[in-house]
C-alpha cells in the first residue's frame, strides 16, 4: 500500500539558517482596511529547512529551479536506511554501497537519517553535528593538493571552536585550515619558499583525487599565480611558467 511521507519542517520566529550564515527568519503582516486584509512577508535564507539545491548554488552560470524539468524530481526512489547513524557518523561509500544494490547513473536516491526527526528546532547543532559532517571534512583534508596515498582517521570532539563555517559542508573549513598549516610547516621544514611547494602540489587536471574523482577544473596554480602577483610576491619563472593542464 502506498503512503505519503511527508518530509517538510516547520519553520518559524525560532528558526536560523546554517551557521554561516546565522540569519532568524522573520515574519512581518501586514493589514490594510476597511474590513480585514492581510498579506505576510517572510525574510529568510533559502537554505532554511527543507530546500532543494540547484547547481547555481555553487557555480556560475548553472541551473536554476526553472532549468531543471520536472521528471528530475517526479518518479520511483531508493530509500537508503541510515537511521542508525549517530550524531557526526560519517555516510561511508562502503555503507552506501551496501544498501544501493544495483545503483544507476540518473536515479534517485533519497539517504534515510531521522535527523529532522532527532533534531530540528535544535539549532546550531541541527546544523554541526549531523551524519554527514565527518565524512565531508576527511573527504577535503588533502586540501587542493596531490597526495598519491592517504589514510585518514576523523575524531568528532567539542573544543573552544576557531572560528568556521560552512563551505560546501560542514567540516571544510577545518579541513582547510589543517592542511594549509601542515603546508607551512613542511615548507618551512625543508626550506622551501611556501609559495612553491603549493604550486608543484596543487591538482592538475586529469589527476585522480582521494575520492577517485577526476580532476577537471583545477585552477589553484593560477589563483596561487594571480595572488602572488597581487600582494607583490615576486615568482620564479619556473613558478610562473606553471599551469593547471601541465604534464607535472
């Protein structure tokens, strides 16, 4: 027998939007006479609740919901359980894998947490400590950079919180900050101007990354390129003769 799951969230006054942002939505009536009229107005970030991304989120130029037919959204679905997950578990590859079968390039899988359930109106930790933190911030620690092996051990524990936010997930920011200290430390180490040793690490395009994805739009050579020329730090030729689509 078919049912309806209902997966809206009830928003309001006591509503915030991810920390990033940290926006209360608000609520404002108004009223016109004579007799009764009403008309509301709600300021919000659109990331408030339940939400659908559109790849302009992330990238310009890309699609919006007006882009996107209909049949992306309508149609049958594989429920992936991963309710047992606690709070900060990572959604491992080999955990989905398990549960998809016979997984196909353009169906829709819906990934099964509760965490609405467990902890929404709970803010900020509706937003830090889901199941997907872990996974996000192991999956972006070798930062912009090719590092042939990588073996990772994330540990989720309260600290006094350096600043961060969300970058595309929770758990980049500290990611980011790690790696581009070890740099400085290995840089400093061995002698090398850090500048460089950025420069002959950084992802080339056609190169595997950790989750054996194919590099396809590296471009930290020439931001690296185009920042040193900007606070005045002077490259070596070899340095500036560098690109994303060399042979490295």
């Amino acid at each position: 027998m078919s049912r309806i799951v209902d997966l809206t969230v009830t928003v309001g006054p006591e509503t915030l939007s991810p920390p990033s942002v940290n926006k209360r939505l608000t609520l404002t009536s108004n009223y016109r006479g004579p007799g009764y009229w009403r008309a509301s107005s709600v300021d919000m970030v659109l990331h408030t609740g339940s939400h659908v991304d559109f790849s302009l989120h992330v990238q310009e130029g890309g699609e919006t919901a007006a882009d996107v037919p209909l049949d992306r959204f309508c149609g049958q679905a594989m429920v992936l359980d991963m309710s047992h997950l606690e709070p900060d578990e990572p959604i491992t590859a080999a955990a989905v894998a398990e549960r998809a079968g016979d997984l196909r390039p353009g169906d829709i899988v819906l990934v099964r947490t509760d965490w609405t359930e467990k902890m929404w109106g709970n803010f900020p930790d509706y937003h830090r400590h889901s199941p997907y933190g872990a996974q996000k911030h192991m999956a972006n620690l070798p930062g912009p950079y090719s590092i042939p092996n990588i073996w990772v051990d994330v540990y989720c524990v309260y600290t006094n919180r350096q600043p961060s936010s969300a970058m595309r997930g929770f758990g980049v920011t500290e990611a980011s900050f790690a790696i581009e200290v070890q740099m400085d430390k290995i840089a400093r180490a061995i002698g090398m101007d850090p500048w460089e040793i950025r420069l002959i690490n950084a992802y080339r395009n056609g190169q595997m990354k950790p989750v054996r994805k194919i590099m396809e739009d590296a471009t930290l050579v020439e931001t690296l390129q185009a920042a040193a020329k900007l606070v005045g730090h002077e490259l070596s030729e070899q340095m500036l003769a560098m690109n994303s689509n060399d042979s490295h």
